[in-house]
C-alpha cells in the first residue's frame, strides 16, 4: 500500500485547527471572566505554566497549519515556478522566525 | 427574448466578445436550446454541441447566466433576460459554446472508470442485492457532461492535476461497486495531494449538477475510506 | 484546410472562459473563498499581533501605550478587521471538519450552515467589538 502522505496533512490540517480551537475557547473564556484591562492581570494570565505550555501548543500548531493553508494558496494562485519558490521560503522563514519569536516572548516574562 | 452569447472564431477573431441577438419565439419553445437553435436559423455561424435535447447525453453544457447547466433542459422561464450564455469555464475554447473536454476526460480516465474483477465471469450476470445496488444510486447516472467539473475553482486552477468532481464521483462509483476488486488500487491511485485533496468542499460541483447528483458527498466518502485506510 | 490548422492549434492560444465576475458564487463558495481570505489575512497580520502582544507583556507603560495605540480608530478598525478574520476562519473551519463526518453535505443543509457561519462570524465580531470598546 502507497503511503499515505497526503492524507496526514489533510489530518494535520484538521487536528491543528482543532487544537486551536480549543485554545481560542479556553482563552477567550479566561479572558470573559478574567477581564484583563490592566498590566499585573494580564501579565499574570501568561506567566502561569498551563498557560505558557497551551500557548506554546497553539503556537507549534499554528505554524503547521498556517504552513499548510499557505502552501495551498501558492500553488493554486503563483504558478511561475521562481515566483512559487520565492514566496514559499518566504512562508516558511516567517513562520519559524514567528515560532522562536512567541516562544520569547512568553518565557521572558 | 435578448440574449447575449460569447463568440470567438479562431480564424477571424483575435479575442473572444459577446453578441447581442434578440429572438422572436415561437410558442412551442420551451427551453434554452430551442433559442439557441432558432439563433442558428438567423446567424448560421455559432457554434454549440447539442445531440439528444433531453438532459441525458450531456453535450450542451454551457455557462448560463453564471451557472453551468445543460441547455436542453434550462427552463426559459426561469431565466432572467439577457440571458448571458457562455462556455463552460476554465477548458481551452475550441469556438463559440465548444470547449475542449480533453482535460476533463483526462482525469476521468485517469481514475480506471470500468469494472475490475479478475474472477471468471460466472454463467449468467455478476450477482449484486438489491442493498449492494442501491450503493450506486447517486453514482451511475452521470452524463459527463462537465458542468460540475468546470464549476470548481480548484479544477480551474490545477486541471491537469486536480481530477475534479466528476472524476471522483466516477472513481466512487467504482469504489462503491460490490462487484469491483480493486477497491484499495483506486484508494491508493487518489493518494498525491492533488488528485483528491485539492477538493476543499466548495460545493459548486453540487449546486450545478443537472441530474441532481453530489460529487461532494461521493469524496467525502472517499476521504472518509482513505482514512479508515489509515487506522487499520 | 482551415479545419487542420485548428485541430493543431495547441491550447495556449485557445482563450478560456475564466472572467471571474461573469460566474455565479453561491454561498457555500463565498464562505470557502472567505475561509481562505481570512486565513490569509491572518497570516499577513500576525507578526503586527506578536509585536502588540510582546510590546503589551513588556511592561505598564508599554501596556498603556497598546491601549492607547489600540483605541484610535484605524487601529480600531484594522483590529476588528482581525476578530472577524479569527471569528469567520474559526467557524467555517468547524464547519470543514462536520463535512469531513459527512454532516451537513445535503445542498440545502450545505446553503444554511454557509449562512450560519458568515452571521455567527459577523456576529461574534459585533460582540467582542462592543466588549473591547
């Protein structure tokens, strides 16, 4: 049987969307009933570790997805085979630079 | 009635255009092709395939007020005037209404469309139930006539290597079929990421069908045995 | 004669029907082109979220200085224009994966859950948008 390539990332697609989704309700909740409006609770939502870890999560799975979804859009849309591998490094460095980036961002707290 | 129809003679015209006709109608016409018949008696040029006039051979699939529809059986009375009448989207222009199908049959054959099974055939018929036949309802009646396909965003951006609806609703009939064998061939022929995976349920391929049919359900299912593939 | 010479004629220089203004976009299609829209739009403006978060974590003043940069209403609009991206991806995603269980993939089920999401994402705007300011 062919390995099934295509079919994990039309998996992982879904399984990182879900994975966000559940981080967007939970945050959006803590942050209905938190309201944050100023410094000390806002600083004090991102310093606790479940937070750090499900924001790292949601990280890591927004780069994947993002990657994915923006893969699509290339080789629908930039056909020009120089344009396509311009852009899609292009992609690609963004969304590692994005991924240390938050990763800084929330263990410098 | 007016209507506006998209010409192109690719040995007089550097660029398509659209030309204005408007028809006296005749009290028997009924549907958009016998408009399209009289036009030819005025102006004998345009061009357009046409064969059984009832919506089951598929040949008059074209771009009517946006939508892709069968001619044949596209009610003049619901149409809004002018009716805009192009070709199917995203295939060459051949001339006029006749695109080049050629990609479109590509990828239908592509998928194997016939019955694989490699047992002698026994004396009479392939026995099937009646439950196991039921299975291709919603599966076999497709005319080929493309409208599906060349509705799809995804075939017009990839047609050589997306199979498009009708290809796939084909490649599960044949999945479905209880007399066909080469069930896990035809799950593994789908298994770049194009052939199959650039459907992202858009769903036009079902707005469009003149017999009524899901393409869209038909790859769901699809998918659905890719994966069940996967976790066995 | 003129016959041969269009059998030969090789596709490139057959024109294709692709004026996109010209072809109906029912609305399972809207929300499909607006998935990928927002998706997009999402990407494009996330290292400007990062920079807002990283700046509104680094201390009060930078703090304060977000909310003051956050109420003017370019920033107003730009970052409603962000909730709505989220709120519209969010919902037509869920609504991909209930099509991957095959729910939902009847035409009139597929045309109602379409509007469902375009309000709810407009919807969910509205209310975070009034919440926010």
């Amino acid at each position: 049987m062919v390995k099934s390539h295509a079919l994990r990332l039309w998996l992982a697609q879904r399984i990182t969307g879900a994975l966000m989704a559940i981080y967007a309700l939970m945050v959006g909740s803590v942050l209905y009933v938190q309201h944050p409006t100023e410094y000390g609770t806002w600083k004090a939502l991102f310093s606790t570790g479940w937070m750090r870890a499900a924001t790292l999560v949601f990280v890591l799975s927004l780069v994947w997805h993002a990657w994915l979804g923006m893969h699509d859009i290339l080789i629908d849309y930039v056909k020009p085979a120089l344009a396509h591998r311009i852009l899609k490094n292009l992609v690609v460095l963004s969304l590692a630079v994005y991924a240390v980036w938050s990763m800084r961002i929330l263990w410098s707290i | 009635m007016r209507l506006s129809i998209y010409r192109f003679n690719p040995e007089t015209d550097a660029e398509p255009y659209m030309q204005d006709y408007d028809v006296a109608l005749e009290p028997g016409d009924k549907m958009l092709l016998d408009v399209l018949l009289r036009i030819k008696d005025l102006d004998d040029t345009l061009s357009m395939r046409k064969s059984c006039r009832e919506g089951v051979c598929g040949s008059d699939a074209m771009n009517i007020n946006g939508k892709n529809g069968l001619a044949c059986i596209t009610k003049l009375t619901d149409l809004k005037e002018p009716v805009v009448v192009r070709p199917l989207p995203g295939l060459p222009v051949v001339r006029d209404l006749v695109v080049d199908m050629t990609q479109f049959f590509k990828q239908y054959h592509s998928v194997k469309p016939y019955l694989v099974n490699d047992e002698p055939p026994p004396a009479t018929e392939r026995l099937q139930s009646p439950e196991d036949r039921e299975k291709l309802d919603g599966l076999y009646e497709c005319v080929l006539c493309g409208a599906c396909t060349t509705s799809c965003p995804s075939f017009w951006w990839n047609p050589d290597k997306f199979v498009g609806p009708a290809g796939l609703l084909q490649a599960y009939r044949f999945i479905a079929d209880s007399r066909d064998q080469a069930t896990d061939e035809r799950l593994d022929n789908l298994e770049d990421p194009y052939r199959l995976y650039k459907c992202h349920n858009i769903m036009n391929c079902v707005d469009v069908c003149p017999k009524g049919l899901s393409p869209s359900k038909a790859i769901g299912k699809i998918k659905e045995l890719k994966l069940k593939r996967l976790t066995k | 004669m003129n016959q041969a010479r269009n059998l030969n004629r090789k596709d490139k220089q057959r024109p294709k029907n692709l004026d996109l203004r010209t072809v109906r976009l029912p609305v399972p299609a809207l929300v499909s082109i607006l998935h990928r829209a927002s998706g997009a739009v999402l990407f494009l403006l996330l290292p400007v979220l990062l920079l807002g978060l990283q700046c509104s974590l680094n201390s009060a003043e930078h703090f304060a200085h977000i909310k003051e940069v956050a109420a003017q209403p370019f920033v107003k609009l730009l970052l409603l224009g962000v909730v709505w991206a989220f709120s519209h991806h969010f919902f037509a995603g869920l609504r991909h994966i209930a099509m991957d269980f095959q729910w939902g993939m009847e035409l009139t089920t597929a045309r109602l859950t379409a509007k469902l999401v375009l309000a709810l994402g407009l919807l969910v705007t509205l209310l975070i948008g009034t919440a926010l300011w």
